[in-house]
C-alpha cells in the first residue's frame, strides 16, 4: 500500500528491537535505508539480511562531532535523506531527589538534543526537493510522566513539543514531522521481566498485551509515506489503550 | 559587480515570483518582496549554491535587502 521506492531514510538506532523493524519495513516499502547506531555488530547482522539498498552509518549520538557528521555521510553513502527516523534512545533512570546533573544531561543529550542536530542536518536537502519526513519516536511516558523517569519523559515530551515547532516552519515545503509515542513494546528490554511483572504490566494494558516492533514500524512506515502529506505536527499513540490520548 | 547583481536579481524573480523592476538595491525581502523568514533562508542556500560561497548564519542574518546580498557576493566571492 505504502511505496517508498526512491526514497532514502536515515534511521537511527537501528540496531535495537524498534529501529531495526523500523528499518526493515521501510526498506520492504522500496526504501534505501542508512542504517544508524552503536553498535557495529547488529548493525551488519541487519543489513546482510537486508541485501541490498542499505547502507550501515555507526554513531555514537553522545558525541556531537559525530551527530553532526551522520547526516553529510548518509548523504555521500545513498545521494540524500528524504526520510529521517530519530528513534535511538537512551535511559537512565533514577529517583528524582536522586537523579544527578549527569544523569539528566546524558540522557536529554542523546534523546532530544541528538534529536535536534540530525533534524537539523537533513533539513535543508528536504527543503530543497520540497518533500521530507521526519519521524521522532518518543514514548508514551512524555505523556503521562513515569516514575524514575523525570530526564527521559522530559526528553520525550521535548521532542514533541520541538517537532511541533518545527512542523510549523516548513510544512509549507513539504516536509511533515510527527511523532510517535509507544506504549509497552515487546523487545530485548522486556524479555527480562518476570512472568509476574509482565502480568502485572499487561493487567494495565486495555489490549491486554504488549505491543510489538512491527506495530511500531507500521506508524514509522505510514508518516513516512506519500499518503500521511496531510499529517503533521501530530503524536501517534501506539500504546494498545494504555493511555488514550 | 553588474553580473552578480544580475545573477542575484534572477534569483530572487525566480524564488518569490516578483517583477524584475521590483527587485532594486534597497529592496528589502521580506517587508518589500513579500518573502517570508523561510524564504530568506533558502535564497541564500540558492546564493550559496549560485556563487559557490559559504554564507555563515550571523551573516545571513545582515542580509535584508537585495543591495546586501549583491555586496555580500561582491566581497565574499
């Protein structure tokens, strides 16, 4: 339904449960996909099962040297980024009364001001051929707030309230930019959950379920595409109920 | 100088579809060509790309009128 033959995405943290089904639903729509994270390893492990059209771009979000030099190189690597997907994310959670100057900047740091850069750097390339998206994946907690979490959900709602300001300014060039909040996703994080907690998760869940990768990339895959020009400045709630928002 | 003043001129006709007779030295974009703040933005992308120059932010910022952009060219390029 959705055709992205031609387009060129940039997806970052690629190499964890989300990005990569992310990256592989884009790249099954006829995308070119540069495929970004940390992480080496599953970065080649994804592309070689990929085959073709893809390109694997290593970055470290935490240095802003390299943030700044991803975007020129998924340029050089597919000719441009029509398509950026902003989901690397990282947590470090604490209790407020205890949470440290470093805990917040680390994480407000690669989550939002990461964000911020990358946004920055594919903008123009989509200004100039008058056709863009930008997909920031933040989280159901920007919404509703979580404990131990008060530097991620800020991140998270930071970026909500940012791709807003920013789907202002050029949605009269033809770039959109949304967002996407997951709910509770089924990944490698949530494996470790004991049956219990899981139950317990669920229990709060009116799906009475996890979400998984692919509904995710299914939202990622629709703002991405052709048919969602008319959609910006929004949060797409994939949360199976948990939060209706 | 007249050929980057006629290369700059052509530029902004094609960019915000005004009159050639419009687009005189004092010419502000925004408040006399009707560019808005985004427009400005990409006429000097489409300036850097014309003249093969770097315009840095803080320096885009100085040019408001089609006299500053020609003598910004003149000078940088």
């Amino acid at each position: 339904m959705f055709d992205l033959t031609g387009k060129n995405a940039l997806i970052t943290g690629a190499s964890g449960g989300i990005g990569g089904e992310i990256a592989k639903s884009l790249h099954a729509a006829g995308a070119t996909v540069g495929l970004s994270g940390t992480r080496v390893e599953p970065l080649e492990a994804l592309a070689a099962e990929l085959g073709d059209r893809v390109h694997v771009l290593p970055c470290n979000l935490s240095d802003s040297a390299a943030v700044d030099a991803l975007p020129k190189q998924a340029v050089e690597a597919m000719g441009s980024v029509d398509i950026l997907v902003n989901n690397a994310g990282i947590t470090r959670d604490q209790i407020f009364m205890r949470m440290s100057d470093e805990e917040w900047s680390d994480v407000i740091n690669v989550n939002l001001t990461s964000t911020m850069r990358l946004c920055k750097g594919v903008i123009r390339g989509m200004m100039k051929s008058r056709w863009g998206r930008i997909v920031n994946v933040s989280s159901i907690v920007g919404a509703t707030g979580n404990p131990g979490q008060a530097n991620y959900a800020a991140s998270k709602a930071g970026m909500v309230g940012m791709s807003k300001s920013i789907a202002y300014e050029v949605a009269s060039r033809g770039i959109t930019v949304n967002c996407i909040a997951p709910g509770f996703i089924a990944t490698a994080m949530t494996e470790k959950l004991t049956d219990d907690q899981k139950e317990k998760i669920n229990s709060q869940i009116p799906a009475g379920r996890m979400g998984t990768p692919e509904e995710i990339a299914a939202a990622a895959l629709y703002l991405s595409s052709d048919q969602a020009a008319y959609v910006t400045g929004t949060t797409l709630h994939v949360n199976g109920g948990m939060a209706m928002l | 100088m007249s050929d980057v003043a006629d290369r700059v001129r052509k530029i902004v006709v094609e960019h915000l579809g005004v009159e050639e007779d419009k687009v005189v030295e004092g010419a502000s974009f925004i408040d006399d060509l009707g560019a808005d703040s985004l427009d400005t933005v990409e006429l000097v992308m489409a300036f850097e790309e014309e003249f093969g120059i770097e315009i840095p932010d803080d320096a885009a910022e100085t040019i408001q009128t089609f006299g500053d952009a020609t003598k910004f060219i003149s000078e940088a390029a």
